[in-house]
C-alpha cells in the first residue's frame, strides 16, 4: 500500500472521530469558540485565520451551509467544517 494512502485512511479515520466527538459533545459549550478551537485542532496548533472567525460567526446565525462553505474556502478540511458549523449555532 502507498504511504499516500495509508496517510490519507488514516487522517480520514481522525476527522470521523473528531466529528463524531463534535457532535456528541455538550450544547452548553457549543459557540463560536468551539468551531474555531476545532479549526485550530487540524492546523495543529497553529491560530486559525479571520476568514474560519468570519465562517464560525455566519455559522452561528443558523446559515450552517454558508458556514460550511467559508470554511472549506479557507482551506479546512469539508468533515472538520462540517463537524465545526454544527456546534457554532448551538
């Protein structure tokens, strides 16, 4: 098997789990915060952009879809953007 997809099943398992942790996690801590902590999980460490606080605030409004699609335009992953706009509005 290629180290390509071997790297590829591997940080595909990772998003499944951390979405899967996401959407399991308490409303009470769901806000914008938690979307851009969860941005700033897959860039491992690094501080997430205006464009993902931009994205995490539309998604807090309700408009999941447009969160969703800022995020991916930013870069992030579309199952870290989806698991991101789900806890921004709650």
């Amino acid at each position: 098997m290629r180290m390509s997809t071997r790297i590829a099943g591997v940080l595909t398992g990772l998003t499944l789990a951390l979405g899967g942790a996401a959407f399991a996690a308490p409303a009470a801590h769901a806000d914008v915060t938690a979307c851009i902590n969860q941005v700033e999980r897959e860039l491992q460490g690094g501080e997430a952009p205006d464009s993902v606080r931009m994205a995490c605030y539309v998604g807090l409004t309700g408009d999941h879809e447009q969160c969703v699609s800022g995020l991916t335009a930013a870069g992030v992953t579309n199952g870290t953007s989806v698991s991101a706009c789900r806890v921004a509005p709650e």
